[in-house]
C-alpha cells in the first residue's frame, strides 16, 4: 500500500517560473531489458534460472521484438531472482501509482502498539523533513532519509490500518 500526491506542474509553479527537470522513469519494456541485461553474469545466467534459453530470453527483452513477450509469471519470477524491481515500478508509474517495500509489522496486533509506532514513524519522517528544509539545496543524503522516513511512516500506516481492521466485529451471517 502506498501514498501518492501528485501536484501537476501547472499549480506548483508559476507562468514565468522554469520548471524543474524531473527525470522520467523506465518505460516497462526497458526496464525489462536493463533487469535481463544487468544481471550479474549476463542474458545466459539468469535465462538458466529462468529454465529458458539464453535466446529466448534475449529475444523476450528486446523492447524492439514483436514476435516474443515475457508473460507476467516470467516477469515476477525475472524480478525475483534478480532483486531488481525497476519493471514493477515502471508498471505502477505507467498507472500513476508508487510501489513501496512492505516491512514486517512490528506491533504484533497490537493495537496500542501499532498507534505508537507510526506515532513515531511521523515524528522521524518529520524530523527528516524539517532537516533537509533547512538546506538551501538538500543533499542527496538529506533526500535520502526523507525518502527512507517516508517508507517507514507508509509500512507503519498500513500496519496499523490491519491492525484496527483485524479488530472489526464479525458481521452475522445471514
């Protein structure tokens, strides 16, 4: 479960203020190929891991070839074995959605519990904030903890939404 605010740049800036570069991510059938090409000891590596050969697999990641697809299961498995998500994001992106890693729930159904972990989560993801706000041009290292604070805050939400939902009355059967 993720959280998405998306500001289109027309509201957040100005008629006569530049906007600012905002890089682009992956198309999925790029990301594919950088998954299948990038994975350490090349195409033949992961294609045995895959139980597939080498060409096909080749031939699956071309973004250019029309002929060969990888399927979904393909996709997730390619994923898997290789720790690179960059095509599940690229999926999300192409359907305005983020993805986020899903942490382990820490609270262990409790409720209390659950509350004062993202309590803190939120004070840690503000702390980081108002830390990089500081500078007048934030450090990639600044960004950094913004971005792994927000993670953080994402997960505990999620958990302690499971966890007020796993407290719900059983509805009666009728």
């Amino acid at each position: 479960m993720g959280i998405n605010v998306s500001i289109p740049p027309g509201f957040a800036y100005g008629a006569d203020e530049a906007l600012p570069d905002m890089p682009q991510g992956l198309t999925v059938a790029d990301a594919a190929y950088h998954t299948v090409h990038g994975y350490p000891g090349g195409v033949a590596a992961l294609a045995v891991r895959m139980g597939m050969p080498a060409s096909t697999l080749t031939h699956k990641a071309n973004p250019n070839n029309d002929t060969h697809h990888l399927r979904a299961d393909e996709l997730v498995a390619m994923q898997a074995l290789s720790g690179n998500f960059a095509v599940l994001h690229a999926m999300a992106a192409a359907l305005g959605h983020v993805c986020t890693p899903a942490a382990p729930d820490q609270s262990d159904g409790d409720p209390v519990e659950a509350f004062m972990l993202q309590q803190r989560a939120q004070g840690e993801y503000s702390a980081a904030v108002a830390d990089a706000l500081q500078l007048v041009h934030p450090t990639r290292s600044a960004v950094g903890r913004v971005d792994a604070r927000a993670q953080d805050l994402i997960a505990t939400i999620s958990h302690q939404v499971a966890v007020v939902r796993g407290r719900m009355r059983p509805e009666p059967r009728v």
